[in-house]
C-alpha cells in the first residue's frame, strides 16, 4: 500500500512546514539533533538549477555562469546589508556581514540543467556561538545568510507574481525599503539571466524551517529588470557640497569634498545655460543621483550624475 502524503497533508490543520515526505523527513532529523545538541550545528543548503534555452545538455556558457553566479552572490550580500540596517550604496560594507553572507559552491549537472549546490561560507556555530558556547537566552538560530536568502528569494517571487499595477503591488514596496543596492543587484542578476537565456530555479533549507522556492522564466525577469530601470529603483538621491575645481558642457565636473577627496560628477542632465553660470573655486552644492557600476571583473564602482545644484559662496 503506497501512503498518501497529499491527503494526509489535506487532513492537516493549519499550514504545514513542509511540502513532501523530503521535508518532512528532514525536519524531523534537525529536530531530533537539536533537541540533544544545546544549539544548532546543522548547515542550512541550497540549490540554484538553471535551465532555459542557454543550458545545452547539461552544459552552458562558462561567462555566463560565472557572470550569473557572481551576481547572485552580489544579491544576497546586498540582501544581507539591507538586513542589518545598510541600504545605501555609499560607504564600505562591514567586513563581519560580508563574511556571514558569503556562500560556497559545489556543482554537479543533470542532463537539460545544471545545479549548484550552495552552503553558507560560515558555518553555524562559527557564527551563532563563535566562542564554542551560544548564549544563555539566545534562541535566535537563524544565520544572517539564512535571512538574505528569505529576502531575496521571496523577492524575487514577488516580482514572478507582478501585478498590472505593479506600482500598488507588494514587490515595489519591498525594493523601495531595501535599498538601491539590492534594487541594483537584482537588476543585474536578472538582465545576466535574460542575456545567457538562463531559467533559474532556487531553494533554500534552513534547519526546522520550511524550504523555501522560487522559478523564473527570461520573460518574468526581464519585467522585472525593466521595472526596476523604469522607476530608477537603483538610484540613490544625496548632495555632494564642496569647491568647484573643473566645471564644462561635456565633460564631468570635478568638485572638491572635505579631506581633498576629488568627486567627479556626469553633468549632462544640466542645462548649458545652468552651466554658464559656475565658475571654478565656487562652493556648490550639487544634487546628484548615485548609481553602481560593475566591472568585468566584478568590482563596483560608484557614479554621479548631477540633477541640480546651488551656488553656495563665491
């Protein structure tokens, strides 16, 4: 007789943990460990299965999967900063939270797909009792990767689940409150996506949690790309004040901050006729939109571009 889990789950009050015996099974073993091992030791894992028209057998373009992986890597790093209170793009990041959002790798194909499989860089009790001994009144077992996976996974199901009217809708509030930097992120991982014709497929498995799971086709991900471009989600508004050293109609200005640091700033959202009005040695203050960049080898680097300025001294 072959036991059925999807009427034993329809018998279930309440919303389960879990989706299939997998789970059960699963939960059940990290719960049986941690009610013996005084604080949790099991890894959390995940995997990302891309397929789609990139993937030839279980082969795809090496740049592209490096370009893929590298910008997942950036998305929960940037998921992991929005976490912990740093939304901005501006500034460097914590080395401690850069560390616990680091994630390691291993791959192995299946024919039509390829599948990584992904495990946290720092293990759990490295992070959750870095002494050998967890605190007394701590109950808190979730690891900061754990929390960027649940933000950017459910994220990005949210943008799969893009209504119409996307601008009433759940996931532009979430981006907003996360910051450009994750904006910036997930528009990159998509358009890499969209570029390599990758259809990725993500879950993640937190010990006594429910697995968490997502699936994307090149069409949702570039709506969501698209979005985000659309209401310059990745832009980060501030003002840049100092002494004006170079000012021109075609090239960036170039202004002068506390400490001597020299800031160049993309002048052609303003108007030449603004423009002739600046002369150098000019205190200004300039309002400016920062944006990331990405280098081919994956370094980020900061622009601005000028949306206003004011004179402040002669």
């Amino acid at each position: 007789m072959v036991f059925d889990w999807e009427q034993f789950k329809k018998g279930l009050v309440g919303t389960p943990d879990w989706q299939d015996a997998d789970d059960l099974a699963r939960l059940s073993i990290e719960s049986f460990r941690a009610e013996r091992g005084g604080f949790r030791r099991d890894m959390s894992s995940g995997a990302l299965r891309l397929a789609g028209a990139g993937i030839t057998g279980h082969s795809g373009a090496l740049d592209g999967v490096a370009e893929t992986m590298r910008n997942f890597q950036r998305l929960i790093l940037a998921a992991g900063l929005s976490s912990t209170g740093h939304t901005t793009l501006r500034g460097q990041p914590p080395a401690d939270v850069v560390a616990k959002a680091r994630l390691s790798l291993n791959a192995a194909p299946l024919p039509g797909s390829l599948i990584f499989q992904i495990i946290p860089a720092m293990s759990p009790a490295d992070q959750i009792a870095p002494n050998g001994q967890a605190e007394f009144f701590n109950d808190h077992e979730t690891q900061l990767v754990d929390m960027a996976m649940k933000d950017a996974l459910t994220l990005l199901e949210d943008g799969r689940q893009l209504v119409p009217d996307a601008d009433t809708g759940v996931f532009l509030s979430k981006l907003k409150l996360y910051g450009p930097r994750v904006a910036t992120t997930l528009r990159d991982f998509s358009l890499s996506m969209v570029k390599f014709e990758f259809e990725p497929e993500l879950t993640w498995s937190q010990p006594r949690q429910s697995r968490l799971r997502t699936r994307l086709s090149t069409s949702e991900l570039a709506h969501i790309s698209e979005l985000i471009a659309s209401r310059k989600l990745e832009r980060e508004p501030t003002t840049v004040r100092g002494v004006l050293r170079t000012v021109s109609e075609i090239s960036a200005w170039q202004v002068e901050i506390d400490g001597g640091e020299i800031v160049r700033i993309n002048a052609k959202e303003i108007g030449p006729e603004e423009t002739a009005t600046l002369r150098t040695g000019m205190t200004i203050a300039v309002g400016v939109a920062v944006t990331e960049e990405t280098g081919p080898a994956g370094e980020g680097t900061l622009k601005y571009t000028a949306t206003s300025f004011k004179i402040l001294g002669a």
